[in-house]
C-alpha cells in the first residue's frame, strides 16, 4: 500500500511535527510505501485560474514547478494524507496551494453527484483521504467548518473512504498516537467520518458608526478582468455613490511585495468596512486568499485592532449551485471572529464563469438580479448594517437552469480545448503509465 503526505505546517510547528512522526512511525508498523511532502520546502506556485490543465495541456498543469510531480504521485497512491493547522476552518496556505492544483487530476466535464454538480473522473481510480488538523484550543465552529471541508473535498475528488480528525496541542503523545490507531483502522475497514452539516452563522447586529471609508479586496488571480471583480466593483460604485470613499486592492499584487503588504494592512486598519470578493477553489478560499487573511490575522493581533470595524464576503463558483460557496463563506466568518472584525455577513453566485470579468452594468438582463441584490447590501452596509437575507437569496438564484449551464459546459470546454489545439487530448489521463 503506497500513502503521500503532503504536510503543510510551518518548519517550527511542533503539534505538527508529533502528528507528521506519530503517523509515519503506524504506516512503518503496517508496513505501508510513504513519501512524506513539507510543502513549505517544495516549490509550488499559486494556481492561476486558467484552467490551462484543462483546455491547454489537459491533466497536467502549465506551470512546471514541483506540484506536477506531485500530482503524478497523488494518480498512483492508494491513500493521501493532509497535515495541517485548522486556519480559519480550512486548510494553512501551504496545503491548499497544492490542493488547488489537484484540479489537473479530475476532468473539467460535469457530473450528478446527489443531486449536486460535480467534475468528472480523470482516473479511474482514487485514493483514499486521511486529513488531520490542529488548533492550540477547542473550537467546535471551526472544527466543524474543517470537517465539513473535508468531506466536501472527498465528492469532488471521488474518494471512497475518507477520514478527518482534529488533534489539540495539549495532547499527549499516547493519545496521538491512539488516534492514528483509530484513522488507520477506519481507512482499512472502510469506514468513512460521519457526516456533518455546517452550523448556523448570522451576522452580527447594527454596527455603532455608519460607513465612512471602505477596502474592497479582491481575491482572483485574474484581478480586474475576474467575475470577482465585477461583484466587487458594481457594490463599491454603490457605496461610493453615497459619498463613501472606497478602495479596491488586488490580492495577488501584494503578496509578494512587503510595502505593497504594508500598505495593505494599513488600507485596512483606516477602513470601516472591508470586503473580500474572491472565486471558490476546491470548495473554499484560494491558497493565496488564506495566506493573506493569515497576514491581516497577526497584524490585527499583533496591533490589538478593537474599533468594530466591519467585515463582508462574496464569493462566486463555477458551480451553477451557489450554496457550494457555504463553506468558503463560513471560513470568512471566522477568520473575521478571530481577527476581530465585526462579521456583516455573506452572499454568494453560483455560475460565476458567465459573467467572465464584464462590468455589471454591461450584463443586461442577465445581471439584473445580481444588481438588485448589491444595491441592497450596499444600502445596508452603507449604515453600518449586516448584508439583508433579501440580498443574498436574490444573488443566490441560478443565472440559467442548471441543467443548460452544465449542457453549456460541455460545449464551453470543447471550444476553448479547440481554440488550444488540445480537442482529442480533453480527457487523457498523462499519469496512467505509473497507475496500476
């Protein structure tokens, strides 16, 4: 039996480290082939969002960095292993770069998994998942968030049997190594983790100043050409319409770059309302969405921030299903608890791939509804109030029926595949000479 770690802790993290050796020392008890992946030592570049994997070079991503290499080993194990600190709920920024680039290893095709839109198979077979996260203390939301993201990656990546686990700090070495016991036995049995739904998360109330300053962050790689944009733009023209002055920082402009990072955090500390538009990856945050709000959590900390500022969410899916964004939404909520940000809620638009980058008022009827939708978040938000349910039921309703926008999937990857030369190669599978 062949397993892959892909660890995404930190060099110093040492809850991390008693996981990473107590699993290795069972899978050598049981006799299992491991390769064991610090992605913090691994060059990995953020996935940029052009599907290139998938109409370019299909199942194989066009950045030759180490996350080919790894994707080639996830086709051929029988189980993959994720370690990782619960950030937010989710997933740390190392983990998830590499998970947004195992998109390579399913097919961009549509399919019907319990009533829901789901990508297709590339491989015949796929491994099982064990995913285990930290926190230095209990924390039932976010366990809760991080379970429910691990099951919602097992559909997507067609997994079997699939395991999760939260592991404290404070526990000993014989109750770790109890629990890997107990994952390793599920994994064999076929015993999945049970189900969990994700809790009830409402806005807080009425802030106690009105808006006078907002940041709008945008979240997509492809900046002001990105259906992010678009939401986030047409809601900020409307805040600035009623005389509140706004700003707009691409996230992947600054990551990179300590003073375009300073002055992000400093746009930040200014702002009354701060609002993150962003697509979803792999059912939450982008890795380099996580990283980010990783930063602004230790600044606000690190600076003792109390000033009830607000903090806002939208996200959009290729998925025709916008609650698909409900985990990525409950990730927003909770990182605006533990940065402390008063949450103003969040609304979320399924078949985000229509829109393609256009201004909203360029949209005609198409965009009539998601346009009503954020003049009523504006107004509201505008007064220092959370996002109305209105706004986000009216943004939520599909654009097209879903059974057309997955028809029309079919004929949108075929085309650009077309445009690329690469037709006859959509559904090849690169990896299969090393899958038995």
């Amino acid at each position: 039996m062949k397993s892959i770690i892909l660890n995404g802790s930190d060099k110093n993290d040492r809850t991390g480290e008693r996981v990473r050796s107590t699993l290795l020392a069972e899978f050598e008890a049981k006799g299992w082939d491991v390769e064991h992946f610090a992605l913090c030592e691994q060059k990995i570049g953020n996935c940029a969002g052009d599907f290139f994997c998938w109409i370019r070079t299909p199942g194989i991503c066009n950045v030759n960095d180490d996350n080919r290499m790894i994707a080639e080993k996830l086709a051929s194990c029988d189980l993959v292993v994720y370690l990782t600190p619960v950030t937010f709920g989710g997933y740390s920024a190392a983990l998830k770069r590499m998970v947004d680039h195992q998109i390579q290893n399913v097919s961009p095709f549509f399919a019907m998994i319990d009533g829901e839109t789901h990508h297709l198979k590339r491989y015949k077979k796929n491994p099982d998942l064990l995913v285990v996260g930290w926190m230095t203390a209990p924390d039932t939301q976010s366990e809760t968030i991080f379970r429910h993201l691990v099951q919602r990656n097992a559909i997507n990546f067609h997994v079997q049997t699939y395991v999760s686990s939260v592991v404290l700090a404070g526990q000993s070495d014989r109750e770790i190594q109890a629990s890997a016991q107990q994952w390793l036995g599920d994994l064999q049995s076929g015993r999945s983790t049970a189900q969990v739904d994700l809790p009830i998360i409402r806005a807080a109330g009425r802030r106690v100043a009105e808006t006078r300053r907002a940041l709008l962050l945008v979240g997509s790689p492809k900046t002001r050409k990105s259906s992010s944009n678009s939401l986030g733009a047409y809601l900020y023209k409307q805040l600035n319409a009623q005389s509140i002055q706004t700003e707009t920082i691409y996230l992947h402009t600054v990551l990179r770059n300590p003073q375009k990072m300073q002055a992000l955090l400093d746009a930040i500390d200014k702002a009354d309302l701060v609002t993150l538009a962003f697509p979803l990856y792999v059912d939450t945050l982008p890795a380099p969405v996580i990283d980010a709000l990783e930063q602004i959590t230790s600044h606000r900390k690190e600076h003792n921030r109390n000033n009830r500022q607000l903090f806002a969410a939208i996200a959009n899916c290729g998925f025709p299903e916008a609650f698909q964004c409900n985990n990525a939404l409950a990730n927003c909520e909770t990182f605006a608890r533990q940065a402390g940000f008063v949450w103003a809620g969040g609304m979320a638009l399924g078949a985000g791939h229509m829109l393609n980058g256009i201004p909203l008022t360029e949209g005609g009827g198409m965009t009539m509804m998601m346009r009503q939708s954020l003049d009523l978040s504006a107004n509201a938000l505008a007064q220092g109030q959370p996002i109305p349910e209105a706004a986000r039921d009216g943004l939520a309703k599909p654009v097209i029926p879903h059974w057309l926008y997955r028809l029309s999937g079919w004929w949108r990857w075929h085309q650009q595949a077309k445009a690329n030369n690469a037709t006859k190669s959509l559904k090849r599978q690169p990896y299969l000479s090393n899958v038995k």
